[in-house]
C-alpha cells in the first residue's frame, strides 16, 4: 500500500510541476565557492566610528580579462583609511588572475594597480583601442586611470590623460563612445559634496547613524571625450551634462531609444534619476522625468543605488532595473518603445522580498540558461547597526534571486536556489559572467568590511547557450555600445556591451545568451556603434564566439 | 475609545510636528552645529516611559489599554519584536481592538510582510468595518502583491467612508493605470487633485497617463506642475532634515506615552494623577496641541474655566491660525463673561475663516448674551444661515430677530431650527416662547 501512495504522490509532484510551475522547474544553483578560490581580498570601508558618509556606499568591483588569456579576472576596489582611523598597512584595491578550476591569485603588486585611494566606482574600457581592456577607478579623492600594457601590467596614466577629477566622492564609472568616432569617452558619476569640514553624523533614538545624502550638496557628473591620442577633455558643461546636480551612484549606459547612439542613465540617491539623452555627437538632454526613469510609480523618488539594463521580456526593447534604500521596493521599468517607460514592479513581482532591504548590486541575467533573464540582488544595509533603533532592520541580510517565469513575472527563489543564497552579509558591488567557463554565469560580491562572495553557478546544464564577444575595427574595440540580436528559432533576444553597469561595478563584457532547448542559432545582428551592422548565420550553441566589426564571419575561440 | 486614540494621537502628532517643522526651517541652526546629546539622556526618556508603562500595567491589570501602550513605548524606540508582542497580548485580552490590527497591519508593511498585513487590516476592518484610512492600507499591501483586483475592491470601499480621501482615489488611479484603464486612472487622480490642489503625486500620475494616452502636450503641462510642486517640497523636505533635533524628537515621541496615560487616569477618574502626566507631556513637547486640549478638557471637566480658557490660548500660541481654537477661547471668555475677549477671539475666528459660518454666529450670540449691537447681531445670524443652513445657526437667527422684535423672522428661523433638530430642547423652548409672544 505504502508504495503505491508515494508513487501517487511523486505522479502528483510532477504533473504539478509540469503542469502547474512549468517555468519553474528548472531551478537555479548557486554554491558558495569563495574559500576555495584562494582569494584573502577583505573590503575595509576606512571608518573609525565617524561615520563619514562615504564609508557607508563602498564599493564596486569589475569583471573582466585582463590578460587576454580567455578566462575572467577580478578586480576589488577597497576604502582607505579616514580621518581619524588607525592603520598599519595602507589597504589597496586587488586584482585577481583567474587560473582556471576555480582558483585566483592576487597579482595586484605585479600588475601595478593597488591604488591606495578611497575607491567607490570602477569600469574597464579599452580607451586606447590597443587590444587590452584598461581600468578607471573613480574614488574619493584623485581618480585612477590604469592603461593596460598588454603584458600583464598597467600604468598609472591619470594625469598625462587629465583625469584625476579634482578630490570629488565618486561613484560610477561608464566608457561608452558618445560621439561614433570609434574611441571610447568617459563619464564620471558623483555622489555628493562631502568634506570632513563639512560631515555630520545623525542618531536615532540616541544611536550614532550616518548622514543622509541630502545633508550633503549634490554635485553634477563628468563627461571627458576622449582625443585619441591618450588624452581626454573634460566636456561636462558643453555637452550638456554638467548643468544636473545630483546624488550619482550606480549608472549604465544603453541606447534607450534604439536610435543608434549611446545614452546614459545615473541612479541618484534620494533624488530623481537621470537619463541623459545623446543626440549622437555627444549632446546631451536630460529626460528622466518625461520617459519615466525619474522616479517610481508613485512618483517618488528613491534612494537609488545600483542599475543594470536588459530585455527582461524578450521584446526587443532594452529595460532598466534599479535597486533602491529600505521600505522602497528595487524598480523595474519596462521600455515600451515610444521613449516611455513604465514602472512594473508590482504588476510583475520584480520587487518581491526587498521591501525591508537596502538594495545595492543587481543584475538581469540568464542564470539557468532557458531564455529570459532572471534577476540577482545584493543586499545589506547602510547603516551598520540599525538594529540597534529599529529592529524592522537588519544590519547583514542575504541576496535574493528572482527567477524570470518567462511570462513577464518573477518569483522569489532565493530559499530554493543553493546554499550560495543563504549567507547574510552588507553587500554593495556585484558581477556577473562565466568564471569557469562552462556556459553559466557565476557571480561576484563585494561586502562591506568582510571577504567577498563567490558564488559559482551549479544550475543543472539542460539548456544550450552562446557568448558573443564583439571585436571592433573601426569602432571602439570592444565593442562598447554594440548592440546584439541573437535569433535561435523562436527566441530573438537582445543585448548591448556596456562598460560600467550595476552598483559602481564593471562586467559582461562578452554577452551571454541564455537558448533554452533551442541547438542552432540562426541569426546573429551586430549593430556596431555607427549603425554598421554585420549579420552572421547558422552558429553552433555551446560556444563562445568572436564576432570581428567588418567580417561577418565567425570565430571561434 | 481610548484604544483609536493611540493611532489617532500618532497622526496628529506627526500633522503638529509638520506644521511645526515647516514653520521654522530656515531660523534654526544645523545640528552640524549643536552638541549632540548623549545616548544616554534618551535611553534615561526611555527607561522613565517603560515604567509608566509597567505602572499602567500594575494599575489597569484588567486593561488592554496597557498594554497597547507598552506596545507603543516599544514601537518608538525601534523594538518591534517588543511592541507586537504586548500587542498581541492586548488582542488576546480584547479581540474587539480594531485600531491594535491596524497598528499591526502598519508594522507588517513596515517589515515587508504584506500578507501579514492583509490578514492584520482585514481584522481590523471585521470588527470596524468604517475604519477610516484601513481600506487604503489594505489596498497599498494588495497591490503591492499585485492583486489589483482586490486593491480596487477596497478602494472604492475606502472612498465610500472617506469621500474625502485624495489618497484613495490616488491609489485607485495607480491601480487603473496598472490595469492600462488610462481613462479611468485619469478621472481619479484628477478626484485626488480636486480634494487636495497640491497632491503632487496625482499630477506625476496624470502625466504618466496623458503620455500613455499619447497627449504629450498635457503629459508636458502636468509634468511641469509636478515639477514645480516637488521642487517647493524638497525645499521644506531639506529645511527639515536640517532641522532634526533626534533628542527633540526623542521627547515628542515620550510625550505621547504621558498623553496616552493621562488619558487612561483620566478615564477612571484619577483627575489629579491625569494632570500631572498631561502637564509632563506638555512639558517634553510644548509644541503638541494634543497636551493643552487634553488638559482643557480635563479642566473644563472640573469646572475650571480660568484654566481652560489658559489652555486655549496656549493651543494658540501653537497654532495661531486655526479658527478653532480662537472659537473656544471665545467661548471660555464668553462663559467667563471677558466680553473683551471674547470679541476679540469670534473677530479673529471671523478674519481666519470668513467662509465658516462658526465665527458670525458666535459673534452674534455675544452681542446677544450682552444686549448690544443687536441689530449687528442679527446681520452676523443671517451671514451664518447664508453660510450654512444648519439648526444652530437658525437659533441664533432667530434669537435675534426676536431681541430686534421681529416675531415673525423669529418664528420662521426656529422652525427651521427645530425641523432640523427635533429634539433640541433649547431650540423648543424658544419657539414655545415666541409662539406665546405671537
């Protein structure tokens, strides 16, 4: 008897899950695999009980190949001391070679790019066109432009470049080509007017706490255009962007309105967002209110912090996902196509489980391969005790990952999806590609005076998949802004390279699209910045391919 | 009826502490600039509110009202693990506490827990289901579930008790623009605007529609308008922060707890013990009219007039443009025959509200009560009928036409009084008087 009932039980267990949680039943695995990576990287934040503000919104990370060797590297920015903290050994930003197999070593010394400043922001762009990819970091205090020299180290060419940026608290950092003259420009976000002379600290029912960002000025954005020969021209006011001030934070740049330039959006902090529209020789408006990015449905504005930017939906229409400050939900804004977007948060449960967190890194990204992408959000408070005044807080929470239904809804499966999901931390930047190789992407985090997280995607390999890497030629070199149109039968699916994205961080270089049981890609579109466009046809799935600007032609590595 | 009042007394308080925020931005120095108080001195505030608490708790055991008040000693100092424990323990011992669901409801959002919340507001509203303000907290957790449908339902449920809710009919037209019923969302945001002028929200969300409807022209107009109306908000937002004093703050929460036990002693008849907690909470939040118009009561109560009317002109002095309370000061002064006073106060009710009937009326009772400028007084009666046409006014109308010896208006005046309060006794016998006079 007793057989027989479990067998009913399992026949029930899966006609449900058939028939009911289809698009659920390929589940996500996430395992924390960060002991075993050999990274030591431990983020310090330089506070010493002053609770300057700068201290609660660091800091960001970048994936990305430094060495050309094929395989992803990992480049943590670190606070740094501040007034009245004691320290011995200076902390610095470190760069880790990926070796494969899971394993990284440090190579920050060998590589010269231990930068000592505060750092916020990062991005890697290859603004020298040279074939290698090279690092900004946007700090408080002097900024840090690190060319790569193609042999495994870098050289600090700030100031030859001219962009150090004065002693400004930093915050994203994007390349993108603002022009089409095929060099990558640069845009330089900033937080706000923050001095020691200047710092206050609050409490709350008598606890110290830190300030918020409207008890600091707000200050406007940089923009330098790149010259092309190694140096750069800060065009701030006459391209129009300097004259918004803001609280900058998290920023990704995209072309919005599918007009074949590159615009940008800047999340602010407790203000309304920006999008600064380019009209395609590098001017620009700002038109976050008339297109719907400024603020939420209500028409708030939200303590804004990280952004990244994908086709959720598979419309071919590039969203945005934001993340936000505690009691507000992280905002989905659907493109619809007629330079509107619109708030579908609640309609599409893409704000489920964060109401009570701060929320920081995020990502849109295909984790079990199947076609859409799902959603990762980093969280952890501001504050590093609130629940000392407000116990609806807490001070270390867990991530949470959404999984796209593929019917324009999400559902929380952060209890479901492995034990990379459970541990509590005060996470800020986060990253995302295929560490391993192996056709998923894994993820990257950065936590707030701890070790970083490293979750490697264990998610079962039952779908077929394709990474585009994009080889310009007369465009900027990586491709920077190119747009990509992946069709494998059914499924056409979109997707830009940006450089800089998501909460100060830097990742997804190479493109990855997720293909479902789909086993032939028919078509792929590269619309190169400029509008060129190169078709390629009948691709293999399961590969990474090198799409070179020009060719047509595949390459497979 | 104490049990509403915890809610209600959090509310007002938080309209006093706006009012008295945005009057005094910019005559304040930052807190950058001030010592800061020590943890200290708030955890001795603290500590001083858990024991009234503990002593309510001693002194009312057969009360739920204790309890609640513990909870909300716990909710102000961040514990809500604390303040839902008591209370629940209030639920348990009175399951009729619609306003405890409420606050429940409210902490659950607060959590993230809108399922929780739906259960907590849908208590609520089992036990009262006119609660004012709970329909539209139950709509706000639904759709943030995305149960729009629902959200809806409770909406309109919402605007039938509070036809005045700009908020009910905001979130109606969140919940219309969501179902892409444009037109709809249209009309309710615009019922928001038409209740409350600068809801600058409402005009966020008819330039959402109107671009959605494709009328970029409007969307432009209402974008503008909201603009405008954020920038003038972010303004007094930032004069706000500017002003936070956590210490200052820290004691307006207390003296709600003092409001709270006062209250109860006054209820069981402890005037004395009532007084003296009241004068406390008047003491940590000289800015809370809530304080003064308890102790008016309590006074008034005793048959103190003299204190009465103190603390009226003390609610005044908090709140010097409100007709209301100039009325009862008029008042107090009138039964305290300070006709002086009393002018002066119906005058200044007269000069805040010249479109409420409240200010001609009594006026015109003063000059009544005095015999003087009677045929003033009968132009002030009939500006207060041609306001509004309720039965008080009629009244004094009527009085006086019959001290100017017009019978007849008097007559016509009274009845009208009377068919519109029958059982007045006061309005009876005066038109029994001027039947016999006829």
């Amino acid at each position: 008897m007793r057989p027989s009932v479990l067998l009913l039980c399992a026949f029930a267990a899966l006609c449900l899950c058939h028939f009911v949680a289809l698009p659920l039943c390929g589940s996500i695995v996430l395992t924390d695999v960060t002991k075993k990576t050999g990274i030591t990287f431990i983020h310090t934040d330089g506070s010493s009980g002053q609770h300057y503000i700068v201290e609660s919104v660091a800091s960001g990370l970048a994936l990305f190949d430094y060495d050309g060797d094929g395989d992803v590297d990992i480049y943590f920015l670190n606070g740094a001391p501040l007034k009245g903290t004691k320290s011995g050994k200076a902390p610095k930003n470190e760069l880790y070679r990926n070796e494969g197999n899971w394993k990284f070593t440090n190579v920050t010394d060998q590589a010269g790019v231990g930068d000592t400043g505060f750092a916020l922001g990062v991005a890697a762009g290859d603004y020298d066109n040279d074939g290698d990819q090279d690092i900004y970091v946007n700090n408080y205090g002097p900024n840090v432009l690190y060319r790569n020299n193609g042999d495994g180290t870098f050289t600090d060419v700030t100031a030859q470049a001219g962009v150090a940026n004065g002693n400004k608290v930093g915050a994203a950092v994007l390349f993108f080509d603002m022009d089409s003259d095929g060099d990558l420009d640069l845009f330089v976000a900033n937080y706000l007017d923050f001095t020691y002379e200047n710092h206050l600290m609050r409490t709350s029912k008598g606890i110290p706490k830190y300030a918020g960002p409207m008890d600091f000025p707000p200050m406007s954005n940089n923009l330098f255009r790149n010259n092309g020969d190694g140096t750069f021209t800060d065009v701030s006011i006459e391209s129009g962007v300097g004259k918004h001030k803001g609280w900058g934070m998290g920023g990704v740049c995209a072309d919005y309105d599918n007009d074949g330039d590159t615009d940008v959006y800047v999340a602010n902090d407790a203000y309304a967002n920006f999008l600064f529209q380019n009209d395609g020789t590098g001017k620009f408006e700002e038109v976050g209110l008339i297109t719907g990015l400024a603020y939420d449905l209500h028409g708030d504005e939200q303590g804004s912090m990280g952004v990244d930017c994908g086709d959720y939906n598979n419309d071919g229409l590039l969203d945005f996902y934001q993340t936000s400050y505690a009691q507000e939900l992280a905002t989905l804004y659907k493109n619809l196509g007629n330079g509107i977007f619109e708030d579908v948060t609640m309609a599409t449960g893409a704000g489920a489980g964060m109401f009570p967190y701060v929320t920081w890194g995020c990502g849109l990204v295909d984790f079990d391969n199947d076609g859409d992408r799902d959603i990762f959000v980093v969280c952890g408070h501001l504050e590093d005790n609130v629940e000392l005044y407000d116990t609806t807080g807490e001070t270390f929470n867990r991530n949470i990952l959404l999984m796209n239904t593929g019917n324009g809804k999400f559902v929380d499966v952060s209890d479901k999806s492995g034990d990379g999901m459970k541990p509590k931390h005060r996470g800020r930047g986060t990253g995302f590609d295929d560490l391993d190789n192996d056709g998923d992407v894994d993820v990257v985090i950065l936590n707030s005076r701890d070790a970083p997280t490293i979750l490697r995607n264990d998610t079962p390999h039952e779908n077929h998949w394709l990474q585009v890497q994009l080889r310009g030629v007369k465009t900027n070199r990586d491709g920077v802004g190119a747009r990509v149109k992946v069709t494998a039968s059914d499924l056409v699916q979109i997707d830009e390279v940006h450089s800089g994205r998501g909460y100060q961080s830097h990742y997804g270089t190479r493109l990855h699209f997720g293909l479902g049981k789909r086993n032939r890609v028919d078509r792929i579109e590269v619309r190169w910045v400029g509008g060129a466009i190169d078709v390629y046809q009948n691709i293999a799935v399961d590969q990474l391919v090198v799409l070179t600007e020009g060719t047509s032609k595949t390459t497979r590595r | 009826m104490w049990a509403l009042a915890g809610v209600v007394i959090v509310c007002a308080a938080t309209a006093v502490l706006i009012v008295t925020f945005q009057s005094s931005i910019f005559n304040s120095t930052s807190p950058a600039h001030k010592p800061l108080r020590t943890e200290q001195e708030i955890a001795g505030l603290k500590k001083e509110q858990l024991q009234l608490a503990e002593e309510l708790i001693k002194e009312f055991p057969g009360s739920e009202d204790s309890l609640v008040v513990m909870g909300n000693v716990w909710n102000r100092y961040g514990d809500a693990a604390a303040a839902l424990k008591f209370w629940q323990k209030a639920v348990a011992m009175n399951p009729n506490r619609a306003d405890v669901y409420e606050i429940m409801g409210w902490l659950a959002i607060k959590k993230g827990q809108f399922e929780d919340a739906i259960v907590q507001y849908q208590k609520a509203l089992a036990i009262q289901p006119r609660l004012p303000g709970a329909h539209s907290n139950l709509a706000h957790a639904l759709m943030i579930l995305g149960r729009l449908d629902e959200a809806m339902e409770a909406l309109e449920k919402e605007i039938q008790i509070s036809p005045n809710s700009s908020f009910a009919y905001f979130l109606l037209g969140q919940a219309y623009l969501q179902q892409k019923e444009y037109e709809k969302a249209k009309e309710n945001y615009e019922a928001a605007i038409k209740i409350d002028p600068g809801y600058e929200n409402a005009y966020y969300g008819l330039a959402t529609v109107c671009a959605q409807l494709g009328d970029s022209d409007m969307a432009k107009a209402y974008s503008e308008k909201f603009k405008k109306l954020r920038a003038e908000e972010r303004k007094d937002l930032r004069g706000r922060k500017l002003q936070y004093d956590d210490f200052v703050e820290t004691q307006k929460s207390a003296a709600l707890t003092y409001i709270e036990a006062g209250r109860m002693y006054r209820d069981d008849g402890k005037l004395q013990k009532a007084e003296e907690l009241l004068k406390r909470a008047a003491g940590l939040d000289p800015e809370n009219i809530i304080s003064f118009q308890e102790l008016a009561s309590l006074y008034q109560k005793q048959g103190q007039l003299s204190k009465t009317l103190e603390m009226h002109k003390k609610i005044s002095e908090i709140v010097p443009d409100n007709p209301i309370c100039h009325t009862n000061i008029g008042i107090f002064s009138l039964q305290l025959k300070q006709y002086d006073g009393a002018e002066q106060a119906f005058r200044k009710v007269i000069a805040l509200a010249p479109k409420r009937p409240e200010g001609y009326r009594e006026l015109a009772r003063l000059y009544l009560e005095m015999g003087t400028k009677l045929q003033q007084a009968r132009q002030l009666a009939e500006k207060a009928v041609e306001l509004e046409q309720v039965a008080a006014n009629y009244f004094v109308l009527s009085l006086a036409c019959y001290k100017n010896g017009d019978t007849a208006n008097a007559s016509s005046a009274i009845k009208r009084a009377v068919d519109l309060e029958p059982g007045n006794p006061e309005y009876l016998h005066l038109y029994e008087l001027i039947q016999v006079r006829n």
